[in-house]
C-alpha cells in the first residue's frame, strides 16, 4: 500500500496546523533539574499557541527517574491544565516482555494528571509483531479513551522500531487511538501514512516527528516536534502563515530547517544538547547542561547556533 498521489498534488494550501512542541526538560551544572526553566518553557509553549508535550524524548524520559517523571506532570498540568500531551512511558529492557499493566498503569498517570498520553516505545511493545502491536493498543483503549500513538526510528532510541503500512492502516481502527507521531525520518513513509489517513479515517492526525523534513505540514501532517522546543514562537509564526497563505512560510520554514539538520544530524539525540545551548543563548534558561547518559554536542557549535539564531533574529 502505497501513495497513490504525487507529493505536490497533496499540498493543502491555508491549512490549520495544529502545533505540538516536545519541551526541553533543563538541567543545572550540578545535574538536577532546572525546574524554574521547565515551567519557564512550559509558559513561553502555551504562549505560543502550540500544545506542549513533555516526557517525551526531548525531556529526556529515558533517563529520568519516575518521582521526576511524576512532578513533570504536575508542573505540565499547573501550566497547561489539560491542554499537555506526555509520554506513558515504560522502562524496560532489551529482551524484555511487552508488560500491558505497566502501560495501563503509566497511560492512566497521565489521564489522572489532566493530559493525554503519548504511547512511548520500549524494547518490549516494540518486540511484538505488527498484528500483536496493533493489538496491544486496542488494547490500551480499554482503560484509556484518547491517546496517541508513537512510531519512533532507531535513530532516536536503539530500540525504535517503524512498523509495515498494514499494521499502521489496522491501528486507525482503533478509534482511541486519535493520531500517531511519526518519526521515521522518511518523507516517503510519511506521505504513505497520510495517504492511508486520508482514505481511512480522514479525522486521524498524523503528527510528523520528521525534524529533517517539517514542511510536511503542507502535505496534512500535524506535528509534534523536538524542534519546535528551540522556538515555539517562530513555528507559531511560521504556521499562521501557512494559514493565511503568505510566502513569508517559506523563508521562515527554510531557517528553521537550517536549525533542524544542524542540530538533528548524527547521532541524533544530540539535538537535546543544541537545544539547550540554543536556548541558552536565547536566553530563555540558564544553564545548556544534560543528565547523565545523554549524548552531548562540541562546544563548538555553540558559535553555529548562535549564527543562526541571529538570523533568526532572535539572539538574546
């Protein structure tokens, strides 16, 4: 199954884009969290216009703690009230067994908390075999009635995993299931999605995840980003001239794009790094530290991410 329109025949010019933005979670020199900053990050998000989304991989859910995981949820919540996405995260290991309580356990914490939960992958959800994964979410709709789904490549996490077209088409059956984050980094198993979206079940939200590719907004994808922790303003500003038809979203596009195959090149979950210098240097935390066991970024490109936050004039 494959898509049967050419890209530019599926542009949807003046559409609504409804923006999401994995928020950074801060951390200190001394390798706690800067919570002043996180709730710093949460505002500057709801501001915006865009939904934050936390626990996710830009906050670094892997490797924190679930006490941090929790108070991550309280402090989404007394920003966003229920306007928040976060990760149900459960915490495995390769060879482990896919574990349905410890998810209905981690969905439900996020429900009790006010938002909606974000399906995150583990070794053992993503071990199962696409018929058994697109059963185990039908399964989770049996104690969770909205949440989302999470397709994530192996450049991200070592056990990310992008499922066959099939199983993604049987998932939009699943009618909890609202829409899925897609992080393959493939433009071409993007549109196949939409594709299938658009024949299925066209109120489905197919959020790219593609931070080397975040103009497939124009060709109906959503979109809950890392990229969009760096500046929730500017992709704020970037959608509404989408909407309004302006061909200031082109330029405006093509610099954060700039930022996105900088700080999103290999390997991959460096980006957290740039992202806290690059707000650093926006000077919207204070610190550009990261926890322990993250993938750190040279000093150097600190003078890079500075260039191009003043062409994006918006150098502190």
């Amino acid at each position: 199954m494959t898509a049967e329109l050419h890209p530019i025949d599926r542009l949807r010019p003046r559409r609504r884009i409804t923006g999401c933005a994995a928020v950074l979670l801060p951390f200190r020199d001394d390798g706690t969290v800067d919570w002043d900053g996180f709730r710093s990050l949460l505002e500057r998000t709801v501001t915006a216009g865009l939904t934050p989304a936390v626990n996710m991989d830009t906050g670094y859910v892997q490797l924190i703690d679930p006490p941090t995981r929790a108070r991550v949820l309280t402090e989404a919540a007394a920003v966003a009230g229920t306007a928040f996405l976060a990760g149900a995260m459960v915490d495995d290991t390769e060879g482990a067994a896919f574990a349905p309580d410890a998810y209905a356990a981690a969905l439900d914490a996020v429900q009790q908390a006010g938002g909606t939960p974000v399906v995150f992958p583990s070794w053992g959800l993503n071990a199962l075999e696409p018929e058994a994964w697109v059963a185990a979410h039908a399964g989770f709709a049996t104690t969770c009635d909205r949440f989302i789904g999470f397709e994530l490549g192996p450049q991200f996490v070592p056990y990310g995993r992008i499922y066959p077209l099939d199983a993604y088409r049987n998932l939009l059956d699943v009618t909890a299931c609202v829409g899925a984050k897609h992080s393959s980094l493939s433009r071409q198993a993007e549109w196949d999605r939409l594709a299938v979206r658009d024949a299925v079940r066209p109120d489905f939200r197919v959020f790219t995840g593609n931070d080397l590719a975040i103009d497939m907004v124009c060709y109906g994808s959503d979109y809950l980003l890392g990229l969009a922790a760096f500046a929730p303003d500017l992709f704020a500003r970037r959608d509404a001239l989408w909407a309004d038809g302006d061909a200031g979203f082109y330029e405006l596009n093509d610099r954060l794009q700039y930022l996105g195959a900088f700080a999103f090149r290999t390997p991959v979950p460096g980006y957290r790094h740039d992202a806290a210098m690059f707000l650093r240097l926006r000077g919207w935390i204070d610190y550009d530290a990261v926890p322990s066991g993250a993938a750190t970024r040279p000093d150097a490109d600190r003078d890079v991410l500075a260039q191009i936050a003043r062409d994006l004039e918006v150098l502190a």
